[in-house]
C-alpha cells in the first residue's frame, strides 16, 4: 500500500513551488504572454476546476513515484530522474503539433522537473 503521509507532504510542497512558479514573482507574466498570445494574463481568473484537476494530477503522480519507488527498492532520485525524462519527451509533441512557444514548453516542463525533484526530495527526508 502507498503512504498516504508523504503524498500529502509532497502535494503540500508542490502547491507552495506552483504558487510562486506561476506568480509574478516568477514566470505569470511570460507564461501568460505565451500561453495567451494576444491575451496574456487580462483575462477572468480560471477558477477552481483547474487548480483541482492540477491537485488530482499532482497526487496521482506522488502515489506513482511512490509505488514505483517501493516495488522496486529503486532510489527515489533516480525514479524521479526518469519521470522528469518522461514527462518532458511526452509533452514535446504536444508543444509540437500544437504550435506552441518553446518559452511556453521551458516553463510548464521546467515546473514539472522541479516538483518531481521537490516530491523526491521530501520522500527522501521522510525515509520513503
């Protein structure tokens, strides 16, 4: 069974990072330039069914990491290390055929790395 403490931990971390990732302290203003083009950021606030569904995907992934990182005694860096290149091959196509930026795709993969590294790390500390 996958430890439901350090999910929570790791998601808690996460929103933290994506908070400030997204903010304008970090990339609102250029994610928004290339995610809105023409737009930007002017528009309504999304609401709560993207951050919910961002919740969902996030906890889905720790519970993953989590089982991959206990079925196969794997070191939790390396499992990281390997969803990190997952994630950023599979989302190539996707920028690809849907002719977005690379600005926009650095961005949105770079956040995925750190916070798989982010939950890994907190694994770590919590002996997963």
């Amino acid at each position: 069974m996958v430890p439901i403490i350090p999910i929570i931990c790791g998601l808690a971390v996460v929103e933290v990072i994506g908070a400030l990732w997204y903010s304008t302290i970090m990339f609102a203003e250029a994610w928004g330039r290339y995610a809105f083009p023409g737009e930007g950021l002017s528009g309504s606030p999304p609401g709560m069914q993207p951050l919910a569904i961002t919740f969902l995907g996030n906890g889905l992934m720790a519970a993953a990491m989590l089982f991959i990182i206990q079925t196969t005694s794997a070191n939790v860096f390396y499992v990281a290390m390997l969803m990190s290149v997952f994630q950023a091959a599979m989302q190539m196509a996707h920028f690809a055929f849907e002719k977005r930026h690379i600005m926009l795709y650095v961005i949105d993969v770079g956040y995925d790395i750190v916070i798989i590294f982010a939950m890994a790390f907190v694994f770590s500390l919590l002996g997963v």
